[in-house]
C-alpha cells in the first residue's frame, strides 16, 4: 500500500463528535456532508496517493485537456481565431466559421446539443464527464492537488499541517498559496482569451490596466475567484453548487454504470481470513483516496464524481490479498444485483434523439446560413421629402460579410422604373463581419408615384466558386400614403 495508507490508515476521518462519554471518530455517513463538520466548520478532505489503470488513463486524458483548455484561445484558422466569443465586437468565431450578433440564436441549437450530450453521458455512465473531463476537475486532480502533494506531502502529511500553529507551517503554505495565485492568474488570462482576442489580451496584459479596465477588473475578479476554488471551495463546487451534479438523480436508471460496490460479494466486512466474512477487509481505503470524502461502500451518493478511485484503491488491495479486482467497480444498479446489463433503454433512445436535434438543426441552420446580408431600410429622419414635383426617399442599404475572408460586392438598381436612383458606392469591399451602410437616394416623379411602389438593389458577392445575388427591396413612401 502507499505511504499514506500505512503511515496513517484513517487520515480522513473528520472532527470527533464529543458527546458525554469519548468522542467518536466520525466517519462518512449517507445522512451527511463528511467535508462539514457537525459544528458547521469546514472538515478538508485530503485524499490519499492511488495508482492503477483508471488514474493512468485520467492524468493521460487531463494533460492533453489542459493542453487544449490553454492552448485552444490562441489558435487561428485561417485569418480568425479558432474560438473566439468576442465580446465586445458581437462576432463568434467557430472552427472556421464566422457569426456576428444576428446570428446568435444559432448558439441556441449548439448549446442544446451540448447539454444533451451530456445528458446521454449521464444516463449511460453517470458523472464520467465530472471525473474525467470537467475543467474543475481537470485542473484541481491534474495540477493544483499534484502541487499541493509536491509541497506539502502526502495526505496525511497535508492533514497535520492543517493542525499545525501558523509558524510552523508559513514557508511550505505560503510556497503553496504563491504557486497557486500564478496558476490561478494564467488560467484566468487563459479563459479571458476565450472572450477576447488574444493579441488585444497580450497588449492588455503588457500595458497600463487603465487601458482595458474592464478586461483588468475580469482578470482580477476570476483570478480570485479561481484562486479560492482551487485553494479552498474545491470539492464543494462539485457537491453544492454544480446545476449538473444536482440534476444526475433524474438522469440515472437502474441500467446507468456507475463506480459502485459489490455488496453480496464484499459483506460482510471483515479481517481477511475471518470465517464467513465477504471480500471487503474493511481497510478503508476507499475511502480515503476519495475526493468528495464519501464512502462508496454506503450506496451510490450524489457527491460522488465517478473517478474511479476507488476502484484502483480497492483492486490494489484485492490483489495483495490474492482475490479478483472488482468488489469496487463500474456496473449499474442490475448489474451488480443480477450480473445483467442493458445498454440501450428508452431514456438514452430519448436523449440521443434530442442531442441528434440539437445539433442537426445546427448543422442545417449552418449549411443554410447566408454567406452575407443586404437590406434596404429607411434612413432616420423624415419619411420622404418633395422636391421639384419629386418624391425623394432615403435609404442604408445594409451589407454584413459573414464570410470568414474579405469579399467584394457589386451593387445594381434594379427598380423602380421611372425612378433615379443614387448609391454612394457602387462597388463595396467588406472585411470578413464587417457591417456597411451604404445611402441610397430614390427621386421618382410625383406623378408616378403610387400605392406598393419598391425600391429594389440586386447585391452580388463573388464568391471562389461563383457568384451570390440577394435582392434587397423596400416600399417606397409618398404624399396621400401612410407609412408601412
Ligand atoms: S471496499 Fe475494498 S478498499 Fe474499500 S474497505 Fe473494502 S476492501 Fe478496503
Ligand atoms: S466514491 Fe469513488 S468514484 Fe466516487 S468520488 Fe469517491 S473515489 Fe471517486
């Protein structure tokens, strides 16, 4: 076993509950939160060292997340940025796509997609996103907790310098807390480059704060915050506030594998050896490697984040004791109770159907989207002026490149007949997202004016495979006529 099983078998074990007689050691019950004390104070959970084959598949999957969660702000395709949700300009870039304030309902069938994804993850393995790929998690196990080991110990070590007088313990934490301060900046200015570009986010980062005060206030604002999650809050995000957590109960079905615990073939719990008693020896190591500070062996418990701890911690001590890996494992409520399992059930048809929705109307809405924009709307002002016998109406015609590279636009008067109709440029080049209100005057003799007249510009876009048109029309308004 490790160190920190031998050299202190119960490190967690909470504060005493002092009642009239000795105080009893508390240990993690389903009736109550282990990481608060019955008093209220905050009991930190230190989980112990484990290895196995979970944990090298977790840190595997963490250092190439972290990698993408860093690196991904920076990354460009083609002249944008890779992922940019780009606050200030309203413009989103996706992947190669380009999308400006108009488009953002799109981001209502993506993100539906997203949270059904999630769902059908859920009902089939539980909390595996938690345990495996949330940023919280990804970053508290992969990097700060590692750290936190590095400097201070093991969990044991950790949980006795939580007791020690401040003096004794200023150097080593305070190492700790400056480390974690950095950490806690760079991913702060790490996840501020998902909302602002990150040459804008460098000059930011190289200037006074009085330059980009709102840009400093968030960097500040989420280092904090960042700082005293991972100091401090850690699991209890998870546990209290997390609306996914909260949500897992409604997701599960009998047939969803979870981490879990053999209980016909682990009780009853005894030394190794005692006739008539299961495969669990009771060592308790299960629990003591557990994040969340629960015992697995209690049931399946909404503060358990699926991972997989437990089970390395256990198959490690079922193979010292010679038995088979397993009485801590992933298998769904039938599983365990009848050694069945079924994989597709209504609820998981259910939420695949709705992820396929999801994201197919995203797809369709993407393959569907307009390359660019062109309307005609009136100018502000005065609805329409007479001048020389003539009705003059005043328009923008309004041009969006939504493509994600310049584009050229030739612009022609189409009707209506009899009018003169003056546009301030002909010939327009727009930036990709770029957003242009071209004047457009429309001078039509008053005679000829009636009822459901439009004035009418073809816009075309040369596109690398041809040529774009939209027709861009709007009602022309004159004397005797009310405003549409
Ligand atoms: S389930 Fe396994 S790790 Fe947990 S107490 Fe029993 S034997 Fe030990
Ligand atoms: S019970 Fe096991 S899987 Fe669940 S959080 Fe604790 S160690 Fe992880």
């Amino acid at each position: 076993m490790s160190p920190d099983s031998t050299s202190s078998p119960e490190p967690m074990v909470g504060k005493p509950v002092v009642g009239k007689g000795r105080p009893v050691v508390r240990r993690p019950d389903v009736d109550s939160l282990f990481s608060i004390n019955p008093d209220g104070s905050r009991n930190a959970i230190h989980p112990a060292d484990v290895r196995g084959r979970f944990q090298l598949r977790k840190h595997l999957l963490w250092y190439v997340l972290i990698a993408v969660y860093l690196v991904l702000p920076w990354l460009h395709i083609g002249d944008h940025h890779a992922f940019l949700i780009d606050i200030q300009a309203r413009h989103f870039y996706l992947f190669g796509n380009t999308f400006n304030s108009q488009d953002f309902w799109y981001a209502f069938f993506f993100i539906t997609g997203l949270g059904f994804s999630l769902f059908v993850v859920a009902a089939l393995f539980g909390r595996m996103w938690c345990g495996y790929a949330c940023p919280q998690t990804v970053f508290l196990e992969g990097v700060f907790r590692r750290i936190e080991r590095l400097v201070e110990g093991p969990a044991a070590a950790r949980a006795k310098l939580d007791k020690a007088p401040l003096g004794a313990k200023f150097v080593r934490r305070g190492i700790k807390m400056v480390v974690f301060f950095l950490l806690a900046a760079t991913i702060a200015h790490s996840f501020l480059g998902y909302f602002m570009p990150t040459e804008v986010l460098l000059e930011a980062v190289t200037s006074s704060p009085a330059l980009h005060p709102t840009a400093f206030v968030f960097v500040l604002v989420a280092t904090l915050v960042l700082f005293v999650n991972f100091t401090w809050f850690r699991e209890q995000l998870c546990i209290v506030i997390c609306p996914y957590g909260r949500l897992q109960g409604a997701l599960y079905d009998p047939d969803t594998v979870l981490v879990g615990y053999d209980h016909k073939r682990g009780e009853p719990r005894g030394p190794a050896g005692q006739s008539g008693a299961g495969d669990c020896v009771d060592c308790y190591r299960c629990v003591t490697v557990c994040p969340t500070g629960i015992d697995i062996r209690n049931g399946t418990q909404l503060e358990c984040v699926g991972c997989a701890n437990c089970i390395d911690a256990c198959d490690d001590v079922m193979a010292k004791l010679g038995r088979p890996a397993g009485l801590v494992r992933y298998d769904s409520q039938r599983g365990f109770e009848t050694g069945k399992r079924r994989f597709f059930r209504g609820r998981v048809v259910l939420y695949s159907v709705l992820l396929l929705a999801g994201l197919g109307a995203f797809t369709l809405a993407l393959t569907r989207r307009r390359p660019f924009e062109a309307s005609l709307v009136r100018a502000p002002g005065v609805a329409y002026q007479l001048e020389n016998e003539r009705v003059h109406n005043t328009f923008d015609l309004q041009l969006i490149n939504k493509r994600p590279g310049p584009r050229k636009f030739t612009i022609e008067v189409v009707g209506p007949e009899g009018a003169e109709t003056m546009v301030a440029s002909l010939v327009v080049e727009l930036e990709s997202l770029e957003n242009r209100r071209i004047p457009v005057h429309v001078f039509l003799p008053q005679v000829s004016f009636k009822q459901g007249l439009r004035a009418e510009l073809r816009v075309r876009c040369e596109e690398p495979d041809g040529v774009l048109e939209r027709l861009a029309s709007a009602p022309l308004l004159g004397p005797g006529r009310r405003r549409h």
